[in-house]
C-alpha cells in the first residue's frame, strides 16, 4: 500500500512544478517587444579630427550629452556646443511613434556606436530603426539637397497578387497628405500594406510634403513590387511592408495611444492572478492527499 501511495503524493508537486514554468512561459511571451535599437545605416565622412583638435573631442562630448539630457523630453532636438573656432552642430530625432522612455534608450545607444563605427569622423550620422542622430564641425558644413539619397533597400521578394500595386499606390497616396497633417509623421494601413513617413523636425510642411514625395517615387520606381522596402533622404524617410498574412501588431509602446504598455500588464495581472488560484488549488490537493494518506 505503501509503495503505491509515494507515487500518487509525488503527483500534485509535478502538476505544481508544471504549471508555474508553463505560466512562467507565459508571462515571459507576454511582454512587449521592441527593435528601435535596429542599425539601418551609418554615413560617415572620411575627414577625421586630429590629436591636436582636442578641443573638438570636447565639444562632441558636450554635444552627446546634451541630446541624451533632452531626449526623454523630447522627439527632436537640435543644438549647437563648442566656440567659434570648434563648433559641433546636429541633432537627434527619434521616431513618431516612440514613447520618451524608448526615446531616451534609442538615443543612449548612439554615442558610443558612433564613436566604434565613425571614429573622429567630422561628420558622421547614424540611423536605426527607431532613431538617428547626425553632428558636423561648424567648419566642414556642406550644403545638401534635402531630397539627397541617403540609403535604399528593396526586398528580394516580389509580390504575386495582382492588386498588389493598387493597394501599394492607395497607402502610399495616403501617407503622402497625412505626413503633412500628422506634423511631419504619418502611418498608413491600408489593406495588406502598412506604410511609415517621417520628416526631419522643423522641415516646414511643404518641404516634408515634397521630401516624402520623392522618397515614394524612388520606392515605387526602384523597389516596384518588392513586398517591403525602406528610403532614406536627407531630411525625410519612407518604410513601407506588404503583409500577406496580416499586418503585425507594433512593436512599439505608444504613450499617445496607451496601447500595447498598457495591454502588457492587464495581460500579465491576470494571469498572475490565475497562476496564484491554480497553484493554490494544487497545494490544496496536495494536502488533501495527505490527510487521506494519513488516515
């Protein structure tokens, strides 16, 4: 009888050991996740800083600290630090959709990678995927065409469904007007087929307008059918993804819309609150069984 029973008592504690790494499992898959810290591309120039400048090295590291200060405040920020003689000039921006917090940890990233990857450059810029920062010496400022190409990726895989370019067009029309009425960011669904536009801060609206314009006509001319592609100019990008399955939920927290934050831990509650009542109701078996074992 004995022998029996030792199995039987060994039971409740393997469903309990179960069902907490299956709850455990859970949680884990329940948290948001995110990839703004994704590299897209790095432009630096050739032209580095001497030993001898070191009062640029200081004026950079000024420059790095004032914009990592801002942006848990801020989506944009442009600055200038050093003197006359060893000015740094540039700016950070994050994406529209970037709550400050993911904002602030975009930016944090940026020093050090750009001081690994555009090391002394004089001018360099970084862009992932959620956000970019560009600096230059004062005395290497070049005048650039805002609709300068900057970077260009069209995926290999081509769309198959005949309405593919009905429905790329539609969203690209749409994102067209609504970066302009989004205050230089805009994301459009449309279909299948969800599109991003951003303009750098401060471009007044006919300027993003015509910025996001030229970004679309290379993606339409450039990428035609590919089911995803990503332009860079100098002052505005464009990504855009076809999605035969669905488009996929963001992987960006939004503060603006209280979304998937907020979801996260709803989600994570509950089901602390159902592992709570299963394993206590598995302890409660657990003694039951050896109150029985006892008699």
């Amino acid at each position: 009888m004995g022998s029996t029973l030792k199995p039987m008592s060994l039971l409740p504690q393997t469903l309990t050991l179960l069902a907490f790494s299956h709850i455990v499992i859970i949680l884990s898959n329940a948290e948001t996740t995110s990839d703004y810290s994704t590299f897209i591309f790095k432009n630096c120039t050739t032209n580095t800083f001497t030993d001898s400048t070191k009062f640029h090295s200081e004026s950079l590291s000024t420059f790095f600290e004032e914009l990592v200060s801002k942006s848990s405040q801020e989506k944009f920020y442009k600055t200038t630090t050093g003197d006359d003689n060893n000015g740094i000039s540039g700016f950070f921006q994050c994406r529209g959709d970037l709550n400050n917090n993911d904002c602030y940890k975009c930016i944090t990233s940026l020093p050090e990678m750009l001081n690994t990857l555009c090391n002394k450059a004089v001018s360099a810029r970084i862009q992932l995927h959620g956000c970019n920062v560009h600096y230059e010496a004062d005395e290497f400022i070049e005048e650039r065409s805002k609709f300068e190409l900057l970077h260009k990726v069209c995926d290999e895989k081509k769309a198959v469904v005949v309405e593919f370019e009905e429905v790329r067009d539609a969203a690209f029309a749409g994102v067209e007007s609504g970066v302009i009425d989004g205050d230089g960011y805009c994301k459009e669904n449309y279909g299948l087929m969800q599109v991003i536009a951003q303009c750098e801060g401060g471009l007044g609206p006919c300027d993003c307008g015509e910025c996001v314009t030229a970004a679309l006509q290379i993606a339409e001319e450039e990428c035609g059918t590919s089911l995803s592609g990503q332009v860079y100019l100098d002052s505005c990008f464009i990504s855009y993804g076809y999605y035969p399955d669905g488009i996929p939920p963001d992987k960006f927290n939004h503060e603006r819309e209280g979304g998937n934050n907020k979801n996260g831990k709803l989600v994570a509650i509950v089901l602390g609150g159902a592992a709570a009542l299963f394993i206590g109701y598995i302890v409660f078996l657990s003694l039951k069984n050896l109150g029985k074992k006892e008699d």
